[in-house]
C-alpha cells in the first residue's frame, strides 16, 4: 500500500480496518438506496478505492426497497439501506429490517441525537428547515419561531409542501414533541389558513413561488437553495442571491433539522463490510462529498461545511432525538389531516 492510500485510509479513520475485509477485493457490497444523488456515486467510489469492495447499486424509494428486502427474505443480497429521513429510517426499523450494531468509531463522531440509541440506523448528513423571505420584501415582522408562522396576521404568506409530504411530517412532529397535541394542531390549522396557494410541488417550487411574489414566506430545507446557487441557469442563482434565509427559535429549542441515513440490513451477508461502509461515511472524505456534492450540513463537528452554507450563519440546532421525531411522524400527519392542511 503506497503512503497516499495510508494517509487515506487514516482520514477515514481507519475504519476499514476490520476482520473480514482482508479479501476485500472478492467482495461486492449491496447497496439499496432511495438516495437519487448522483453526487452519491463520489461516497461508493471513494469506498471502493479504500477497501477493495466494489458497491452493487439498487436505487428505488423507500417503500419499493423494504417490499423488496422483504419478498428476498433471508436470501436477501442487500447489505445496506440508505435513505433520507429519519420515519423512513424508522419504518424500516419497525419492519425488521435493519440489525443493531456496535461500533466506537459512529458513536463517537455521529451526535447522539442524530442516531438511533439502539444502534438500528445513524445519520450521515443534515439538512435544516428553515424559513426563506425575498431580501427586497423583508421578513414580516414578528416572525422568529416556526410557531409565528401560524399568526393572523400572516393570511396568504406562506408558500409549503403538503401534509403528506415527509418533510411536512417531520418538521410538524419537531412541533408536537416541543408543544404538544393541542397547540400543534391549533398551529397547523393556522398554517393552513395562512397559504399563499395549496400545497404542491417540491421546496424548490416553494422558493420560485416566493421569488415569483406568490407568498412571502417558503418553508425549504437547506440545500434546495444551494442547489439553486450552483445552478448552471442563470435565473436559478439569481432567485438564490435574492434570498434570505431565518433559521427559527434560536431563542429556544433551535432549528428543525432532519437528515439522510443508512442501517445495517438484518441479512446483510456481508456484515463486517456493511458497517465499515457507515464508519466510512462518518469519515473526513465522506463527510466532505456530502456537504460539497448535495450542499448538506456534515453531522461530524470537524467537517467543513460548504461555503455556501456557511454564509447562511451559524445556528442552534432542536436536539430533538430522531428516534423520537420519528415515533411522533403518524400523529403528526393525523393533526395536519384534521387541521385541512392539504
């Protein structure tokens, strides 16, 4: 091994170190992933140089790849499922079909509220809901908490995903776990009410609809922004250069954040393979590919956070555990169905 792929190896601390990968060149991982980055592809090559294991692909939503996992049985190839949300991650928890782990390395650089506490799932990457306004409009005064997005005051204003959208869901169960039943569903049968048009369309839709002086507020995580900023059209990084961006209740529980995730598939016959991909992704390089080739937040406290994101500022993040967020995701949805948000 040359002294590049020693240095490598060691900035992804030495995670590929482990008994059973000593014939990594005759393994091949399986990957099922609900992921549709193709920035993604830079995560499986950069494991494949490090250890050997070449990455089988398999690429569907979630929901497709559970039914498949299951329909396989024990006889199953896959090794690992990556998906984005921390629900999702939990359905597939509660089917059976992720095996807890152990591992130093994940619990000592992914946050604890970023992962399961038994060790089903963790997350690899951030992305934080947030409220973003024209800069020539300006923020409607009295807007500081997600709670303030329910206001009177604000008819018309408000540009979002629908209820049935997972986003949607995690974002109000962040709410029923700060707030509780009641005053959730008094709050989302404000933001209903509050509109600017029913609910359609992706958060990218949301922050053209703002632009377009359809509304005033857009609910988007994160990177939708960034993605409009590194645009190859000219018109997408204009709209992204006219927006600002509130990260709510930094004067309280913190910002929504929710995020993109992967477990160990309970029939994995490549175990030892399998996690060392998740320690893998908790590394440097991994942590990198996230931030510069999806414009996400790393989970890792050193990693560097792009540009990009980092000129959005700092901010204080609801340490809500995603284990919990996730058991409150379907009375979440029942409270946005009785509250007539579409």
């Amino acid at each position: 091994m040359n002294a590049t792929r020693r240095l490598f190896l060691a900035s992804a601390g030495a995670a590929l170190a482990l008994p059973g990968l000593a014939r990594a060149q005759d393994r091949t991982l399986a990957i099922y992933s609900s992921r549709h980055y193709d920035t993604d592809r830079e995560l499986y090559d950069g494991f494949t140089r490090l250890s050997g294991v070449r990455i089988r692909l398999i690429e569907a939503n979630v929901d497709q790849l559970l039914e498949r996992i299951r329909a396989e049985g024990a006889n199953s190839p896959a090794d690992v499922l990556v998906t984005v949300d921390a629900g999702r991650l939990a359905r597939a928890q509660e089917s059976g079909v992720l095996a807890p782990i152990r591992s130093a390395t994940l619990a000592s650089r992914i946050p604890a509220h970023l992962r399961d506490p038994e060790g089903h799932w963790c997350g690899f990457s951030m992305r934080a809901r947030v409220v973003m306004y024209d800069r020539a409009q300006g923020l409607p005064a009295g807007v500081a908490r997600y709670e303030d997005l329910a206001k009177p005051e604000l008819r018309g204003m408000v540009s979002t995903r629908s209820s049935s959208n997972i986003y949607s869901i995690g974002w109000t169960a962040s709410v029923l776990a700060a707030n509780g039943p009641e005053a959730t569903e008094g709050w989302a049968r404000g933001i209903a009410a509050n509109l600017s048009r029913p609910p359609q369309g992706g958060d990218t839709d949301q922050i053209r609809a703002v632009a377009a002086g359809q509304g005033r507020l857009a609910i988007s995580n994160t990177y939708y922004l960034g993605l409009l900023h590194r645009s190859a059209r000219a018109e997408d990084r204009e709209i992204a250069s006219r927006m600002a961006v509130l990260f709510p209740n930094q004067g309280d529980r913190g910002t929504h954040v929710n995020i993109s995730g992967a477990g160990v598939v309970r029939t994995a016959p490549n175990r030892d393979a399998a996690q060392a991909f998740l320690e893998y992704l908790s590394s440097a390089p991994a942590q990198a590919i996230f931030a510069e080739g999806n414009m996400e937040y790393p989970v890792v406290a050193d990693a560097a956070v792009h540009p990009f994101l980092r000129g959005l500022g700092e901010f204080r993040q609801d340490p809500l555990n995603a284990a919990r967020m996730a058991a409150l995701s379907p009375e979440a949805l029942r409270i946005m169905q009785r509250a007539n948000w579409r």
